[in-house]
C-alpha cells in the first residue's frame, strides 16, 4: 500500500501510519499537508495519515478544511502519545544549543520548557524529522531539533532532553484518509460495524437551529465527543460545524440523520469509522 504522510520517515505520521498499517508500506512523503488531498484525487495513494487534533493544541483547522474541500472520507482515527525529545549532534550538551528549528505546532507544545530558556531562538520548519536529518547530515553545530526517539536513532543525533512537551500526557489525533467516492449523504449499510462517525453541516440561520439539532442528537442517544466550527469562507459570519459522535444504535443514528437533514441547509457525512480510545 502507499501511504502519504505530513514529514518524512521518523516522523509522529510515520510512527502513526506504521501502527495502524504495519510496516510493510510505501511511504509517500509530504512536506505539508496540503499535499496530501490531491493525491488522494489522482490515486496517487491508496491512503493518508493526517494530524487533526491535539490535546495540548487543539484542533487543527485548516485540516477539516482539506478534508471537506476534497471530499475524502474519515475511514478511521488513532491516538498516540507523543514524546517530544531536544536532539542535537553527538557531543552537544543543552547549552550548546542557540537554536530550536521545528514544525509551529511542536514548538507550541513545548513551550514551557523554551520559556525557562530565553536565550534559545526558536525557528519554525516544516517538519521536526526533516530538521534531525538536516542537522546530521549538513553537521549543523549549535543547533536542536524537536523530534521523536525514532528520528533520533534514524539520524543518529543524541537526545540532550528528553520529554519535553508541557503536559506529559500529550495525545494526537489523528485521521486515516482514503478518497471519497460516494456522494455526500450516504450512511452506511445496516449491520455495518461502525461506532462512530464524523459529521459537517450547516444551520438555517435561525435562532435555535443548532441547539435544535443538538436535541436531536441527545433524544438518539448520540454522545458528541467533539463540535467544532469553522467559518464559510465564500459567506462572512456564517459557519459550518464539524462534530463527532459516538454511535450506540445504528438505527437510531440513521434516524436522526434523517431528521437533521430536513433542519439544516447543509449535510455531509465526512466518514464513519471503528472509534479508537484515546491514550
């Protein structure tokens, strides 16, 4: 199978794409994420791994956007802890290091331990396995990279910190993407294992359409684990949601779709899935 991934082997997607297909993949390597959908498209992959959330973070925006823009399908998720460890050249010690060169949302969450140190200037990159390769192989003194235990022994740096994150217990989120080639509005069959699903819709714009459809939810016994709005771009002030739910009774789920449909001007079913606990 060929898997594309945000980074380059050694990275948290690599780490994620080998635990959930196991090792025996191609490795398709995206420098950003927006690389990713038309690849999907042109069938380029059989399937992607894309970061959408962290619990230190939060939610990764511009990633339903991809996802919604390109209509690819939620085929599944995966939590993982993530460790993040300070890396430098074999014989740099803490205070050698002027400089941190990372992917923005590492920096960010590892922001306390950059804080206790001022005197570290922090650069953002692309990806935190592209800088570890960088630094071996261009021999860049003087200069650390924020990345996984793994990166550190591909690109044979030595971890001059370890566990760095703010908040030990860091989890990712992340979605298993595949090319969507139903149409928008289609719940699967009956008898389909699928506990969980991931949902966009749009309100009238009416006082109490979204609590009116939330009701909806809670009266089918539908949990929401997530709602997350994000503006509509082409309407000022307008704004779709993107929810999660946890699916206990199929049936029940398929009935509030259909009630929800007739309430909102917009409804488009991004994926439903096996629900994976998180970590």
């Amino acid at each position: 199978m060929k898997i594309a991934i945000q980074g380059i082997k050694g990275s948290f997607h690599h780490i994620v794409a080998n635990k959930y297909f196991g090792n025996d993949i191609d490795l398709v390597e995206c420098m950003s994420f927006t690389e990713i959908p038309p690849l999907l498209e042109n069938d380029e992959v059989d399937s992607a791994v894309m970061a959408i959330e962290n619990s230190i973070a939060g939610a990764i925006l511009p990633n339903y956007a991809l996802i919604d823009e390109y209509n690819l399908s939620i085929e599944g998720e995966y939590f993982t802890n993530i460790h993040h460890h300070l890396m430098a050249l074999d014989g740099q010690e803490l205070e050698d290091i002027k400089e941190v060169w990372s992917h923005p949302m590492a920096l960010l969450q590892c922001r306390k331990f950059f804080r206790e140190r001022p005197e570290i200037k922090l650069i953002e990159e692309k990806d935190t396995a592209e800088v570890a390769r960088r630094i071996q192989k261009e021999n860049i003194k003087g200069v650390g990279a924020i990345a996984s235990k793994l990166a550190a022994d591909m690109y044979g740096l030595k971890i001059v910190a370890d566990d760095i994150q703010t908040i030990k217990n860091n989890s990712t989120r992340f979605f298993i993407l595949k090319k969507n080639n139903d149409s928008p509005y289609h719940p699967s069959k009956l008898g389909e294992v699928k506990d969980k699903a991931s949902l966009k819709f749009v309100t009238k714009h009416d006082a109490g359409s979204l609590a009116e459809i939330l009701d909806i939810f809670g009266k089918h016994d539908l949990n929401l684990t997530k709602i997350q709005s994000l503006p509509i771009i082409e309407k000022p002030w307008n704004y779709a949601f993107f929810i999660d739910l946890v699916i206990d009774d199929f049936v029940l789920y398929k009935n509030a779709l259909h009630l929800i449909s007739k309430k909102v001007t917009h409804l488009k079913i991004l994926g439903e899935y096996h629900q994976n606990n998180a970590v």
